[in-house]
C-alpha cells in the first residue's frame, strides 16, 4: 500500500529537481530575457528564500494533483502524463502567458517559464502516478 505523503513529497522533488535543471540549462536566455547580462550573474550565489519557497510551492502543487488525479481515477502513467499536460497548458502556461503580456515581459520568458511549468507538472504526475 502506498503512503499519500511520500507520493506528494517525492512528486514535489522531482518537479522541484525539473525546474533547478530546466533554469540551469536555460540560464542565460532566463537572464537576458530578464534584461539582465549572464556576465553580471555567474558569480552570485543562489537566493535560498526563493529556493525553499519554490520547494514548498512544488509540494503544494503535488498535492493538489494527487487529489484531483486520484479523484479522476487517472492513475496510469500514459494517463497521467497527458492530464499534467492538459493541466499544465490549460492553466499554467496560459496565466503566465497572460502575466507576460501585461507586465510587457519578452516572449522569451513567456516561453521558458511556461516550458517550466507545464513540463513541471508532467512530471509531478508521473511521478504520482508510478507511487500510488
């Protein structure tokens, strides 16, 4: 029998590893989308508040869909990799879309944060759905 905890925390790691990869590979089109020169960064250290919020922001997301992914039944793998899609596309991809638009942000950021988001969420439930 599964344990919901480890399932929710293991999801929220691995979407949390996923996006310190994903920003990592991306970095320098992240910071010049950002208006920002990747020269001026390379040698400042990582901001731990964001870092643990976004942890605890990936565990929040996790559980949320371990509940709507166990309440809809989709426990399959295939199954619950094209629902994080759908969820990731359908809510997280169009908010930031929009968010962008308004705060004048480059279509860049648009891009490699909505990537973030709803690859993120793919794999969260993936990863829910091989534990539970």
């Amino acid at each position: 029998m599964h344990n919901p905890i480890i399932t929710i925390l293991a999801a929220g790691l691995a979407g949390w590893i996923f996006g310190a990869v994903w920003y990592g590979v991306l970095s320098k089109p992240y910071q010049r989308a950002l208006g920002l020169r990747p020269e001026d960064c390379k040698d400042k250290k990582m901001p731990m508040v964001p870092m643990v919020a976004a942890f605890l922001a990936a565990c929040v997301m996790s559980a949320v869909l371990y509940q709507l992914l166990t309440n809809l039944g989709v426990m399959g793998v295939g199954h619950s990799a094209i629902a994080g899609l759908t969820i990731g596309l359908g809510f997280l991809a169009t908010s930031t879309l929009v968010n962008n638009l308004f705060q004048q942000k480059p279509m860049a950021l648009t891009v490699i944060d909505g990537g973030h988001w709803v690859l993120g969420v793919v794999v969260e439930s993936v990863v829910i759905a091989l534990l539970a």
